[in-house]
C-alpha cells in the first residue's frame, strides 16, 4: 500500500484512470501473493476496494465542481440549450422538467448541490413538483445507490411522530410488540426527504434539530444512542420566515435545513412549459390506459393553455388522465370537471360581440353575487360565440366546412351553435335577384 499512499499524498498529475490501473495492479498481485496468509491478503483487498470506491466518489464529484467553476465563462444560453447543457452533464432528471429559465435556475443550482450532503429546503406551491426535485438531488448524489425514504411530516399524528422518525424498543408503549427502525435509522447512508415540514409541531422541531447538530438518533423506550447518517433534503409549501417571525418553527432549525434553498415557481409562470407537459402526460397516460394518446379540439386546447391551474402540475397531470379516460379518439370542453367547464351565457341580452360589455353587465347586475372567475366565464362565451359567428360569414353558413375548419366533431359544433343560439341559415349567402329585377 506504500506506493499508492505515496502518488495519493506527493499530489502528482496521475489522471483517475491511472490511479485506478494501479489498483487494479496490485489487487491481482494480491490476489495471487504466496508469501502472506489468506486473512492478510483479505484484508488488504479489503482496503483497495475501499480505496476504489473512493476514489470513484471523488471523480463524481470532481465533475459536478467543474460544471459549477465553469458557471461564470458560460456564455449566454438560450433555455433549450441551458437544459440540453444539463443533460450533456449527466445531470439525471424527469422530462416533466421544461424549459422555464426560472426552472433551469433551481435545476442548476440543485446540480451544484447534489454531490454534497448539505441540507437542502424545496418550496413552492403544492403541485409544483417538489418532490420530483429531492428525487433529482438524490439521484444526482454520491448515494444515489443508497436508500431514498420519504415522510410526510403533516400526515403523522403527534403522539407518534417520535417513533415514525426514531423507532421505538419493544414494550416502550403500549402495542409496541417488537423493535421498530424509525425513518432516519432506514435511511442511513441515504437520503431522508422531509415533505411538509412546516407542519411540524413545535415538540418534534426541537428533536430534529438534536438529530441534525448530533447525527445521532435514540429509539423511543431505549438509553444507547445511534448514530445516523442520512442527507436531509426538506420540502413546503409555506412560508418558513413569516412562521419563524410568528413562533411556531424554529430559527435556529431553519437556517439548518436551508443551507441550500430551492425555490419552484408555480405552473402560472411557466405557461411556456404547459405543451411540454401536455405531450408528457398525453404518452404517460395513453400507456396507462392502453390507448393512443388523446386529440384535444382547438377550444379545449385553448382552454387548457390559458388555464391558471391552483394545484400546478399535478392538477393538469390529473386533468390529462381525466380527458384520456372519458374522452375517445378526441377530446372537448365537455370532458373537463364541471366546476372548472366554462358555463353558458347567463344574460341573453349582451351583445354578442363584446365579452367585455357581458362581463361589466354581470358584475353590474346588484341582484346575485358573483365572482371573478364567472365574469371570466361570461367574456370567454362572448369570445366562442363571437368566433362562431364570424366562422359561419367566412363559410356561407356551412356548418361542415366550419367544422373542418376548426378539427371539430359537426355533432360537437352543432350543439355549440345551439348554445349560443345561433342558426347557421342566417349566414347563408343569399341568392342575387333575377338581372331585369334590377334595371331601373
């Protein structure tokens, strides 16, 4: 082991792959030594193959560390080309990543983080994808072989919240009937990723924070104490300084866990990445459910684009599932839930061109309570029968051609017509009047 010790200590340019030959070398030696017992040689092979891991870990990380060094002589990219950048890497992530630059801003900064183990606090709104993140830090780790364990802080009810984290001995409770691991002991070497953790009650912060300043954990009902190493990855949808500031989550436990801080912005501000995340979820689903993947009508996909979607990702991945399921080869307004479907018009005296003036006539109307979202509905019906109206000029009146015009079912378009109360023969070009008819 002296000539390793020696090129490992004099610091000399010896590449990786170098390094690695020469362990290599002297296993075989080793292996076939005639002169040193059989528990020697065991044990020194024991201590190349460490050795080897080692020094494999240290050629990961080296790589991320001269992605994050080159940072600042990148030259200005463009967002496809920051996240092809990304792959080109090896930087391992999920395709319901997009191309949102704020995106790529989180997904670089968890790149830099991923081959250490300091702790990092995910926000952002629920939906948006947090736990994807912790799985990407995971994955891009040096433990990414080792175990991933999640918990979600808000789901475990107080009484047991010691002995889901730190396990408990047998008899120390009543119904403890066997020794138990709790999250952190399952997670040793790995990744503990702590979901919710706002909702942490004040009593279990205190003891988290034990964990993270000893590294050490201890099972409820016994006295030794256990050691554990696991990289705590945190997420929440809150506020952590607003609850700091109001008492109820700790300071000190809030700069320990967001040493590294990623933040995911809401699917709101990353509308460029919805026709990513359609085609996503359109193949996930399509091979969920056995089928091909569904065609949406120029109407719904107008709708779901602009749609503001409060529960982000997951909303419009189950919105997708929803519209694969009910709808057959194609897919309308009509398959959406009827709470977020666009309602008919209301107030048939509204000009039928003007969706601002419907919508200024409802909020007007002192007589019912209505909300924004309805005075949005009543102009985006002002704006299809508009669309409508207009589309039966340009054709004559002919509904078929209109139809095809618009990828549209005629069945489909024929009962939007009525809706709205128009009558395709009212746009039919009349016939010219006889020519003597019209000499003076």
């Amino acid at each position: 082991m002296k000539i390793l010790d020696q090129e490992v200590q004099g610091g000399s340019a010896l590449s990786y792959a170098g390094l690695l030959e020469k362990i290599e070398i002297l296993r075989s030696r080793l292996r076939w030594a005639s002169k040193l017992d059989r528990p020697e040689i065991e044990k020194l092979l024991r201590q190349a193959n460490g050795l080897r891991d080692e020094v494999m870990q240290l050629s990961h990380k080296e790589r991320f560390v001269q992605a994050a060094s080159s940072e600042g002589a990148r030259i200005v990219q463009s967002p496809g080309e920051r996240r092809r950048a990304l792959l080109a890497r090896s930087f391992v992530f999920e395709g319901t990543f997009g191309d949102n630059p704020r995106l790529l801003d989180a997904l670089e900064v968890a790149e830099k983080a991923a081959p250490t183990d300091l702790p990092v606090l995910i926000d952002g709104e629920s939906g948006t994808g947090k736990e994807l993140m912790a799985k990407v830090i995971h994955a891009n780790g040096s433990r990414a072989d080792k175990p991933y364990i999640s918990v979600n802080c808000g789901a475990i009810p107080e009484n047991l919240l010691e002995s889901e984290l730190f396990g408990h001995k047998k008899g120390a409770f009543t119904g403890a009937s066997n020794d138990r691991k709790g999250k952190f002991e399952s997670a040793h070497r790995g990744t503990i990723f702590l979901d919710e953790i706002g909702e942490l009650p004040l009593p279990g912060q205190v003891k988290l924070l034990r964990v993270l300043q000893s590294q050490e954990i201890q099972r409820v009902g016994a006295d030794e104490a256990i050691s554990v190493d696991a990289r705590i990855v945190a997420a929440t949808n809150k506020n952590l300084r607003k609850l700091c500031e109001e008492g109820s989550f700790r300071e000190d436990l809030f700069y320990r866990l967001s040493v590294i801080h990623v933040s995911l912005p809401p699917l709101r501000e990353r509308k460029d990445e919805i026709p990513l995340l359609f085609s996503y979820f359109c193949d996930e689903a399509a091979e969920a459910l056995k089928r091909r993947p569904v065609k949406m009508t120029p109407r719904l996909r107008d709708f779901m684009l602009n749609y503001p979607y409060p529960g982000n990702i997951r909303e419009l991945r189950n919105l997708i599932y929803r519209i694969s399921c009910l709808a057959g080869e194609s897919a309308g307004i009509e398959h959406l839930p009827e709470d977020i479907r666009p309602r008919p018009q209301t107030l048939s005296e509204a000009p039928a061109a003007d969706g601002g003036a419907a919508a200024a006539a409802i909020l007007a109307n002192s007589n019912s309570a209505v909300s924004l979202s309805d005075a949005k509905r009543a102009a985006s019906d002002e704006a299809e029968r508009a669309f409508l109206e207009r589309g039966l000029r340009e054709v004559g009146g002919t509904v078929s051609e209109l139809a095809r015009r618009c990828d549209m079912n005629r069945s489909h378009l024929q009962m939007l017509l009525k809706k709205h109360g128009i009558h395709s023969k009212d746009f039919r070009h009349r016939e010219a009047p006889p020519q003597e008819e019209r000499r003076v």
